[in-house]
C-alpha cells in the first residue's frame, strides 16, 4: 500500500488551536421582511467563515451542506437529529476539511503536481462505474458539476495522496509469525461453538425460472467468482472485493451490509446450501451452486472450531487494526506540524471538537 485517502483525516490528531476571532449575530437587511428576510439571513449564514487554514477560509455553507449529507447517508435529516449529534457531525466534517486544506497547502507550497494521466486514469475509473455516457451526463448535471470539475477534485486528491505518501510510511502487512502470536496470546477471548459466519452473493431464481434465463443466471455468477478468485491469495483484498459485488449485484436482503449473513448455524440454511458450506476454510470460495432460492456464491469468513486457521482472518484484522492505530498517531503528529506552519483559527467556536480526540 502506497497511498492514503484523506477519509482518514477525521481520526487523525488531538491537539486543539487557539479559536482566533469573533462573529456577530446575523441580521436581515434593512427593509426586508417575511420571506426575503429568511433568504437573505440563509445565504448569509451560508457564507460565514468557520474557520481559516493558514488564510484559506472554509465557509458554514460548506460544512452544514456535507453534515446534512453525512446523516442523510446514516437515514436521517439532520433537522430530526438531536442538537448534540447535529453539532457533532458538523464538528467531524470541519475536521476532515481543515485537515484536508492542511494536505493541499503542503502540497502547493511543495510545488507537487498530479499527473496528466493518474487524473485520466480515476476519472475513467469513475466513468465506468455508469452504464453510458449519458448517466455520467446525468449525474454531473445533479450533482452541478462539470468534468473539468470533477477532474479538479481528482487532481486536488492525487496531490494530497502524494504528499501523504511522501511523510507517512504504512504498515506491513502483518506476519505469520505475528499473527500466531496475536492467536496465542488471546485464543481464549475466541468463541467456540459450531456456528459459521459468510458473505454472499445471491442472484433469485425459484422453480419458475428454467432454461437460458437460469443458465444465464449461473453464467453471470461464475464469471464474478474468477474474477473474484484472482485476488483468493489476498484474503483482505477477496473479503473486500467480494463484499462490494455482493453490495452491487446481490438480490439477497443482506446484499445491504455486503452480503454479510452474520453469525449462524449451518441447520438455519436449506440442506443444499449446508451442503456447500460446512467444508469450506476461511477465506475459501464455493463453487456456484443453486437453491430454491437461486444461485449462491459464498465466502466463508469465520469458522469457530477452536483451530487457529479458522481464526486467522479475525487476528489478521486485529493486529491491522494496532499497526493501522500506530499509522493514526503519524497522521495526528504531522498534522500538528502541518497546523503550526499554516495556523488553523476558529472564527465559529461551536464547530471546533473541543473532545479528547478533537484534532485542532
């Protein structure tokens, strides 16, 4: 792994800076009244200043339109929202924006540049996720973008991934070694038990779907298993493939949460779908195989049979997770550094994280 994405900066340091400045309460324009009076305090409001990162201003429209994003994401309307948790997100997104301001003067002041081709190469990564080109017109026109838009924004990321890159060194991937130790060490905390935990991916065909629309079923699912396959010697790498194909092609209720069926017992499932499960290792692919559900393609993640093999993947996702806390800490340390040559002043304190782990 050689790059970072700034989704990382909201968890990344705890220092606090000093709130610099003072804002007076918003009025309507003299002579406005009802509804023109609401509009003009609105776009007001929108403009406010929150913060200046080494002179850069980040404005309240800014952040209060992505925390309203943020809890749409989550099911909510951030009107619904207890004041608290309303203010908290706005806290975690001028945050990530103050950190990411940070990234991006370095890079400037660096005099780093993204390349012509890494742009064209995530911009038509991001093409090919629409069907033709006229979704992509579509969603550049709901979204008030323009492609020189959207490859502003890429070019912005790709610098920050450079200079990340060039300040913060990832973690190894963990050892076998380490990995056993990690096992040795806690294998009493592991459940024993004769349950299964697996992802899935299903495409429904009942009793009524026959001939060419169930072979075409079939077709379509041992294609993504070989393509899936290709990363079966990289059980991160096949847990998070797998669990975004799941999310994008499953028709099975769990499809939601990455085709995760969570912890069951292999009796709960249809005889054939027991069947096709029981033998598996973890980080093991089954064949296509067909219910009276439809066709199934699973991976199984856990398996609590006491054998250390079977908990591999759960202490490889430990011990990444304190190497990936050691990686947190590098990121809080040269933010603070980044902070102290372009200063970070509050001109709203009730969005500065003034919490134990606030960052500025």
């Amino acid at each position: 792994m050689t790059n970072f994405s700034l989704r990382v900066l909201s968890a990344a340091c705890v220092l606090l800076f000093a709130v610099d400045g003072s804002t007076q309460p918003l009025r309507p324009a003299p002579g406005a009244t009802g509804a023109q009076a609401a509009t003009s305090v609105a776009a007001a409001t929108a403009r406010q200043t929150v913060v200046t990162v080494g002179g850069v201003a980040i404005k309240r429209g800014k952040i209060d339109t992505l925390a309203a994003l943020m809890a749409r994401a989550r099911g909510a309307d951030i009107e619904d929202l207890p004041a608290g948790q309303a203010q908290m997100l706005r806290r975690m997104v001028t945050t990530n924006l103050i950190g990411q301001e940070l990234v991006e003067l370095e890079a400037r002041a660096k005099a780093i540049q993204a390349p012509a081709r890494d742009i064209d190469s995530s911009l038509n990564l991001l093409k090919s996720q629409f069907p033709d080109a006229a979704a992509w017109q579509r969603a550049l026109r709901q979204s008030g973008d323009t492609e020189a838009d959207v490859r502003a924004k890429i070019a912005r990321q790709v610098r920050s991934e450079k200079v990340l890159a060039a300040n913060l060194t990832p973690p190894a991937p963990p050892t076998e070694a380490e990995l056993r130790a990690f096992w040795e060490a806690n294998k009493d905390q592991f459940p024993v038990s004769d349950s299964l935990r697996a992802l899935q991916i299903l495409l429904r065909a009942d009793a009524t779907v026959t001939g060419e629309a169930a072979a075409e079923k079939k077709r379509r699912l041992e294609a993504l298993r070989r393509e899936l396959a290709a990363d079966s010697a990289d059980t991160p790498a096949l847990l998070a493939s797998f669990m975004s194909e799941a999310a994008r092609v499953s028709e099975g209720p769990e499809a939601r949460i990455g085709g995760d069926l969570e912890r069951f017992h292999p009796d709960d499932f249809h005889a054939d779908f027991k069947k096709h499960i029981v033998n598996l290792e973890v980080g093991e692919l089954s064949p296509v195989f067909r219910t009276p559900l439809g066709f199934h393609l699973v991976l199984l993640v856990e398996k609590y049979d006491g054998k250390f093999g079977s908990y591999r993947l759960q202490s490889l996702q430990n011990v990444m997770n304190r190497k990936n806390l050691q990686l947190s800490i590098d990121m809080r340390d040269f933010l603070r550094q980044l902070a102290v040559r372009y200063p970070v002043k509050y001109a709203v304190p009730s969005y500065r994280d003034t919490s134990e782990s606030g960052i500025y």
